[in-house]
C-alpha cells in the first residue's frame, strides 16, 4: 500500500512539473516574436504648450494653429498611432518579466494595434488644447495627452481652459488628463530645483492638491505626473510612486522603449521655429538612429 502511495505521489508530481514546464517553455511563439519585436520599436513623444497666432508670441514653446493641423496631418501620413502615456507605462511594466504568457501576450496585441506608437503631449492647459487640440483629436481620432496646472485654470486666466474645457477633453474619449502641479510651475526652475532637496514635502503636497483638485473639479484621478521644467531625480520618483503615481514625464531629449531603463518619458520639444516637415524628419531620425 505504501508503495502505492509512493508511486502515485511521484506521478503527480511529475505531472505538475511537466505542465509547469509546458507553461513555461512551450508558448505562442508567434505572439512572442511580435512581443520580442514590439520591445525594439522606438517611440517619441512630443511636447506642445501654447497654440498661438500672434507672431508677438512666437518662441520656443509656440506653434500656431496651421502647424498644428500640419503636424497632425504629417503624423498620420508617416503612419503613427498616438497613444496614450499611461499605456506605454503599462506595457513598459509588462516588458519586465516577457516571458510570462500572460505578459508578451499583451505586449503583443499593443504592438499588433500600434505598430508605431507615438505620444502627443500638451504641458500647462493653454485654451488652444480645447480649440484647436481637441477638434484635430476628433478629426484624425487621436489619442491626446494633457498635463493641468489646477491654479492656472481657477484664477480663470482666459489664456487657459477652464474646468469646463478639461472635462470636455475627458469625456471625448481620446484625451488622457494628467497633473502638473497646481501651483509650482509659477516658480522659476532655480526656485524649483533646490526644494527637491530641501522641502520635498512641500512639492509633494502641491502635487497631490492639483489630484485632488483635478478629481474634484473633473472626476478624474490622474496617476501621470509631468515635471515643471523637467526637473527631477530618483528620491523624487520614488516619493510619487510611493504617493500612488504610475507615469512620469520629462523634458529629456530622447525617443523611449518599452524595454529601456529610463523611468520617465523622454520628449521632443515643438516650436514654432522649425517646419513640421523638417521636425518630423528630426523625429523619424531620432527613431532609426542605431
């Protein structure tokens, strides 16, 4: 009888391990190869701020509304799919452990639907994302991603959009609202840096008062954070992440990829000083440089 016991024991471990072995090794090959592939594609993202026809205004963070609608047409005939900044993070965190089936099976699709994946992004909450942004968004079905400073659109400057705005970007379906502090950017970046140093406490409470007040004013709870002036280090991220924050966002000059070290989104700036055709061919440069 003991025997019996022995020998039927050690067949259902063998058992569990030739299916524990089987789920792991023997996988959707085709869907793995596509994962395998999807890691490799570079992605840029760009940065917008202010939509301006006033040549007063023009600088290096100005387009006018004929770039824009340039710039959006250009992407699509260069064949992106916009997508949102808080989808990358999540295939980024897929790609940590690919091998899973559960993990390359998802990197897989992302990839199959966004075979080249771009991130458009507007910074602060200038009025031109509500008339210009959002009716390009409709027009081309684009996926738009929008950083709010909360004080900026409460002292209901009329440069900015109000919360009536923001809420009408939300409920498009195709715009991602995300926090960029609520009052902070207000300081210049040699007031900002020190603080992350000395009162980290201060900047983390001023970034959870714009959630809360973008949630309140919205319904939205924003986990994606964009950095004033790009300003940030590795104390700071592991404080927000800590905080409930999944996506942060920089102002480094670099394309990403879903398998790279970086913890926030590179970004190329766009002004009204370069051609759409010539930044786009920056872009695409940037994208097959090896």
């Amino acid at each position: 009888m003991l025997k019996k016991i022995i020998a039927l024991t050690l067949v259902m471990i063998m058992l569990f391990s030739t299916n524990a072995f089987a789920s792991t090794f023997f996988i959707d090959s085709r869907a793995f190869i596509e994962a395998r592939k999807g890691v490799m594609v570079k992605i840029p993202a760009l940065m917008y701020h202010k939509v301006s026809d006033n040549p007063a205004e023009f600088n290096d963070f100005v387009v006018t509304s004929q770039m824009l609608a340039e710039d959006f047409a250009e992407i699509k005939a260069r064949g992106y799919s916009p997508v949102f900044a808080s989808e990358y993070f999540e295939i980024k965190k897929h790609t940590e452990n690919l091998l899973d089936n559960h993990n390359y099976k998802i990197v897989a699709e992302f990839f199959r639907k966004n075979p080249k994946p771009i991130i458009i992004t507007f910074d602060d909450g200038y009025k031109g994302i509500y008339t210009n942004a959002l009716p390009l968004m409709k027009e081309y079905n684009f996926k738009v991603n929008f950083y709010i400073c909360g004080e900026l659109i409460d002292k209901m400057n009329p440069e900015y959009c109000t919360w009536e705005e923001i809420k009408a970007l939300n409920e498009s379906g195709l715009a991602e609202i995300g926090n960029h502090t609520y009052a902070l950017h207000a300081k210049t970046r040699d007031e900002l840096a020190p603080m992350y140093q000395s009162d980290f406490s201060a900047i983390l409470a001023d970034i959870n008062k714009n959630r809360a007040v973008i949630k309140e004013k919205t319904g939205i709870d924003s986990t994606v954070f964009s950095f004033p002036y790009g300003l940030y280090d590795i104390n700071a991220i592991a404080g927000l992440k800590n905080a409930g924050y999944r996506a942060f966002i920089s102002t480094d000059f670099r394309v990403n990829r879903v398998d790279d070290k970086h913890v926030t989104l590179g970004r190329f700036n766009r002004d009204s000083q370069v051609s759409t055709k010539d930044f786009f061919d920056l872009v695409d440069r940037k994208c097959n440089e090896i």
